[in-house]
C-alpha cells in the first residue's frame, strides 16, 4: 500500500485522508489460494464463508462436522481447548486431500483458514533438520551487518522467494535496504531506501501485530466473503490476524508496477517496535512456500528480532564506550568543583563540548551564557534553544523543520541536542552539528505525484519507475544516538544534583551565619522597653534583615534595622560586615547619620554593587530623647495616646546608590505610653494593596495595639498576617 507522507508534495488532502481511511483489516475478502470458515462454537456452525469454499469441498458447507472426518473433528475439539498457536496447523483431510487448518478467534467467532498442501512449493525435511544450524549461525553472528546478511540468505534458502532483503526503518519511517540476497541475474536493491509513504502508518501498525503476511499471485482477485457482515455482529468481520486477508489493491498495483508476481514479509521488532521488515519477492510467476516453510522462516525473523538490541549495540560500542569515559570525567568534575560548575565545564581539561561528538556546545548556568567551539552566534543560542524545548523536540538532526526561522544556521547548527538543567534560573546545556550535506538514493523518485481519479474521488496511486533516483539532502546532520542523548540528560541531572546540595550547603552556612547577626536576646536598657521579632521567609532559608542593639560611649544606645539585598549565604555574608562596620561608626561618629555616611563611604568603597537600607534609632535613657537616622529603609512608626504617624522627615537614599549622601537626623522625645516601631518591607509588601495599602494597615494596627512592646508585636503580626515570601522583622521600643 502506498500513501505519501507530509513531506511528499503534490498529493491532495484527500487521497490522504482516503488512503487513512481504507479499511485494510476489514477488506469483506480473501486471498483465493485458500478458504476461510467463521463458525460458532461449540457447534462449528458456518456463520461466514469465502465464495470459493464450494470449490474446495464440493458443496456449500453449513457446519464443519459435515466436512470433517471422525478423528480430525476430534483433534479439532481437542486443540481448542489449549492454546491455537500451540495446534496450527491441524493437518486434515478434504476431499481426499491433504489441507492445513489454520485458527484464531475474531468478533466472537472462530475464523478457520484452509490451505491446500498441493501446490505450495516445500523446502523439505532436510532443510527443517538442519534449522539448529541455522538459528546457530544467527546467533554467530557478532554485528548487525553480519545479522542481516544471513537472515536474508536463510529466509530466501527456505521459502525460495528470487529476492529478499532485509529493510530497516528510520525514525520517520523511510526504509532501507541494509541486507539482500538474490538471483544473480537481478539488479541489486542494496542501498537503496523508500519512503514511509510506500507502507502507510495503519499498515505499520499490522506489521507491529501480524508477524507475517504472504501474496502468493499478486494478479489474484479478491474472494468475497458470504455474507460480507455477520449478523452476530452488524460489522465487517475483521481480518486483521487472517493469513488470507485480502490486501490493498493500492499495494498490488504498487507490486505491479515493481514487476512483482509474488511477495511475502516478515516483521522484525525490537522492543515491542516495528524496527524493520524481511521482503521476500518472486518475479517468475504466482509462489507459495507451505505453511510449515512459511513458519519456519517467520521463526527467523522472530530470532532475529530478539538478537537486534545487542547487534545494533554492538556496531555503536566504540562510540558508547567513549561517550561513557568522558562522561564519567565529567562526573567527577561536577562532584569537585561543584562552585565554579560553568568554568570547569568551559575552560577544564575535559569540557562539556568534549562529551558528545559535536561541533559545538553551550553551557547556560546560573543564569550566564559560555559558547565553546563552532556555534551560532550567541544572540541565537539561547531563542533556539528555548524554542526547541518549547516543541517538545529537544533532540533534531533537521532543526529548521522544527524551527523554520533558524534555517539560517545550518552550518553550525543543522543539528541540536537540548537539555535543560532543572533547579537553575532556565539553565540549559546544548550541542550543535552542521550540515553534513549527503547523496541519498531512493528505490524510484517519491516525490513523484501518486493520485489517480477514481468516481469516488482522488485516491493514491503508486509510482510506476523504481529506478535508482538519487538527490541531495541539505540541512540535516548527523543523527543523535540514543547514547549520546542519554549522556546528555544524565551530565544535566549530575547539575541539577550539584545545585541542590550547593544550595543546602549554602542554606546551612547562611543560617548558621545569619544567627549571629540576631540578637538572642535583646540586652536591657534602662528607661525603655523592647522586643523583636524575626520570621524568615518559607522560600528562602535566609534573607538579608538584620537588627542590632549597640551600646554608646556617653550611656545612650543605637537600635538598628537592616536589610541588604539578595538571600542566601551571599546576603548573610554581606549582612555580617555591614552590621560590623556600621557598629565600629556608631562608637566613632557623632549622631546615627554621620555613621550611616560612614557606612556608605564603606560600600562604594569596599563593596561596589551592594545594596542596603537601614535606619538607626539612638535612645537617651536618661531623657527619652530619639534621634533617627534612615538610609533608603521604611520609615519608623511613632504611636502616641493621639494616634499613629510615619517618621519621614530626612530619610534619605539606599546605603550604595550615591558616594556621598549626608544623611539627615530627626529628633523626637518619647513619654508616656509613646512606642516606635522598626519593620522590614516584608511586613507591609502585599499582592494587589502595594506598599501604601501595607502602611496603612500598618499604622491603624499600632494605633489601637497596647503600648507593651512584646504585645504590640503580636498584635501587628495577627492584624497583618504578612505572606511568608519574604523574611519580616520587627523591633517595637517603648518608654518606661
């Protein structure tokens, strides 16, 4: 059967959607070189037959005990109570004849198939003694090569076809000849390859199922099957497990057209998938190989199914075994050097470029892009990439079919191999092949237009030339072994692991860091009162909030409130000298904002690139006098018997925005039931209120909260109820 696929131009939608549609396992026929019985059981009442079974038994037959003798119908019966594979063939006879019968249960009915031994053609008992020999020499046989070449001998020893080849499938189910054994007088068929439109996917899905499948006259006409529907079933009676099942005419004009009086095929799969077929042709006229001989040769092909994976491992070893080392190279690189992963992977003795054979490789982690050897330019890189991964097709050896608008890039990326690195912001690795530009020679040129008009409409019509056509095939590359794309996603989870217990490692450093620059305790000031809170964020284990109490020369005292951009182990170490260096200006300076200055002149000057916000309130016990300092951080709440109000007068910018900022001070005078409240922007920061809605609640929580600051933060944190996206810290100070 032949049906162009979507690469092959100049067919019509609908001979397509005709030829999908054709209804190959319920054809209402037979092949005539046989008679097909459907019959009830336990009665054995015909219920379906072919119009030739006259022919064979000399009279319509309306149950089988009418054509059967005694002892066959007892083996009948006997057989059916076990397993049919197991019986087939029952040898019986009819008419005086020897007939193989052949059984299987199809839609509630059991289909029974007679083959007359007579004219089938028999490699005969000789050959069968000598099938431990054979099967021996398959198993022999040490590569793929040698696989093929002598399955297609001894398939063609036992059947007697004048050609068979053995015809492997690639992964868009075009085929080639990769073994062949024929008379010597035919033109050979080695090489040559045929379109996936020449055995159309419901085809293929028979072949993955029906092991066998035999045309012994390819000019036969169709026998009828009487009546065509079952009444049992309203349905045509379905042929797909029949030996006889009549074929598409489609396909026999396909034979025709290619000279071919006679043809059978054996399935090859590998792992429960179709991988290729053994075609046997005969030129010379009608041929049967007897059913014994057919099975014989089917048993071949089963063989030969099995010892697939290690003959095809076995011509890829060379490469494997190297793919292997070097990934095992690379494992322990990513297991030493599990901090510098992007430059141990570019720059070492063994790269990431060095794992596959590849032209060219890219390695995005952490956000940064490196390029090694010949790739497109880097604009390109990571939009191909992301395209390829966003089609779900990763792996291509044709990638403008995938992403048509890089079809520019064939020289350096015809080929791509995708993997992304999970855990890491849209990490990704990738390797690139050019175009290896090739002459490929096809049985016949398979762009030729195959419809012919019927009164139906356009139906497929196969090409009429088989001739050597050869053409040459641009922007494809070499294709990705499965080796190869193994090694690649195994590198990518050996990253992604990595990653991880980086990230715990950093975790635990940052928090056991992070615990010093949170008091334990808050030291006892005479004349306040005071309480903290600090909830980290359920996301990341550690923020960059930081608070401090610093006791100054004269008996006043400093509270502060931090927060340096960024999470993890680099904002704690950040969060750790910024807390030390403003404490070493709060003792020199001469009022909160002269050490924030100090502080600032520290970041430009030490730590380019940072961020910070912090606001210092220095108290004076013996007064209650308050002089604030704020560089870029929320404003202190100050609460009084009259309401709550936001400190913002001279706030001034982030710590590491300006060289010089000159921060302001604000004094203001505490009594009575007075409190201020210090808060990181994870308290007030919210979804679609913003900030200001945050500050208001804020500041109607404190308003009505009592004036004891370890209740005043309870208070806040119930009536806020902040998200635990980010860490939130709180230092509530009250006069005594």
């Amino acid at each position: 059967m032949s049906a162009p696929d979507a690469r092959v131009g100049g067919v019509p939608e609908e001979a397509l959607l005709r030829c999908a549609d054709e209804p190959i396992a319920v054809p209402g026929a037979v092949q005539p070189h046989g008679v097909l019985l459907a019959v009830t059981e336990p009665d054995f009442a015909v219920v379906v037959a072919s119009a030739n079974a006259p022919e064979l038994f000399g009279r319509p037959v309306e149950a089988l005990d009418r054509v059967l003798g005694e002892a066959d119908l007892a083996a009948l019966r006997a057989g059916l109570d076990g397993d049919l594979a197991e019986v087939n063939p029952l040898r019986v006879q009819v008419s005086g004849a020897e007939v193989d019968l052949v059984m299987h249960r199809a839609d509630g009915l059991l289909l029974t198939e007679w083959e007359p031994l007579g004219g089938a053609e028999q490699a005969g008992a000789a050959w069968h003694r000598r099938l431990p020999t054979v099967l021996q020499r398959l198993s022999a046989t040490a590569t793929l090569d040698e696989l093929t070449d002598v399955l297609a001998r001894d398939v063609r020893t036992v059947t007697g076809f004048d050609r068979v080849m053995v015809y492997r499938f690639d992964a868009d189910w075009n085929g080639e000849v990769i073994a062949e054994a024929a008379r010597d007088d035919l033109e050979p068929f080695l090489g040559l390859r045929y379109p996936a439109s020449d055995i159309p996917a419901q085809a293929r899905a028979l072949y993955a199922t029906n092991w066998m499948r035999l045309i012994p006259d390819a000019g036969y006409r169709p026998v009828p099957l009487d009546p065509p529907v079952p009444p049992s079933t309203g349905r045509p009676l379905d042929l797909s497990g029949a030996m006889l099942r009549s074929v598409s005419p489609v396909h026999l004009e396909y034979l025709a057209n290619m000279g071919v009086a006679a043809s059978m095929s054996i399935s090859l799969i590998d792992g429960g998938q179709l991988w290729g077929l053994v075609a046997c042709h005969h030129y010379a006229g009608a041929h049967r190989p007897s059913y014994a001989d057919r099975v014989a040769a089917e048993f071949l092909g089963r063989t030969a199914s099995l010892l697939l994976p290690t003959k095809v491992a076995a011509g890829e070893q060379a490469g494997v075994v190297e793919v292997a080392t070097r990934q095992a190279q690379l494992a322990a690189v990513v297991g030493r050097t599990p901090r510098e992963l992007s430059a141990a992977l570019a720059d070492g003795e063994v790269t990431a470029l060095d794992l596959l054979p590849a032209a060219g490789a890219a390695v995005r982690l952490n956000g940064q892009l490196r390029l090694l050897g010949t790739t497109p330019p880097a604009d390109r890189v990571e939009p191909l990439v992301r395209a390829l991964l966003a089609t779900g097709t990763p792996v291509t050896d044709a990638v403008s079919q995938v992403v048509p608008g890089a079809a520019d890039l064939a020289d350096t990326a015809s080929g791509v191999l995708a993997v992304e690195v999970h855990g890491g912001r849209d990490d990704f690795l990738a390797w690139f092949r050019p175009e290896t530009i090739r002459e490929v020679t096809w049985g016949g040129n398979p762009y030729t237009s195959k419809t012919a008009q019927t009164d139906a409409g356009p139906r497929l019509s196969p090409r009429r030339s088989f001739d050597a056509w050869s053409e040459t095939v641009r922007k494809t590359a070499q294709p990705w072994r499965e080796h190869e794309v193994a090694a690649a996603r195994t590198l990518a989870a050996d990253l992604a692991d990595a990653a991880l217990s980086r990230a715990a490692e950093d975790n635990r450093l940052a928090t056991a860091l992070q615990r010093t620059l949170l008091l334990a305790e808050l030291p006892k000031v005479p004349g306040f009162a005071m309480a903290a809170r600090y909830r980290p964020s359920a996301e990341d284990v550690v923020g960059g909030d930081w608070y401090d109490l610093v006791p100054l020369p004269g008996g006043t005292v400093s509270v502060v409130l931090g927060d340096v951009a960024g999470h993890g182990l680099a904002a704690a170490a950040i969060t750790a000298q910024l807390r030390h260096a403003l404490r070493a200006h709060l003792l020199r300076a001469s009022g909160p904002g002269a050490a924030l200055d100090g502080l600032n002149e520290v970041i430009a000057a030490l730590l380019p690139g940072e961020m910070a916000t912090a606001v210092v309130v220095e108290l004076d016990p013996s007064s209650g006098e308050v002089v604030v300092a704020n560089a870029g951080h929320l404003p202190v709440l100050h609460a009084t018997a009259s309401g709550a109000e936001f400190l913002s007068d001279g706030r001034g910018p982030a710590l590491g925005l300006l060289d010089a900022a000159g921060y302001r001070e604000t004094r203001i005078r505490l009594s009575g039931e007075d409190r201020l409240l210090l808060f990181s922007d994870g308290l007030v920061e919210r979804g679609r209120g913003g900030l200001e809605s945050g500050l208001e609640c804020l500041r109607e929580a404190v308003g009505t909260a009592p004036a004891e600051p370890q209740t005043l933060l309870d208070a806040v944190l119930a009536a806020l109820d902040p998200p635990t996206t980010d860490d939130v810290t709180l230092l509530g100070i009250a006069r005594t």
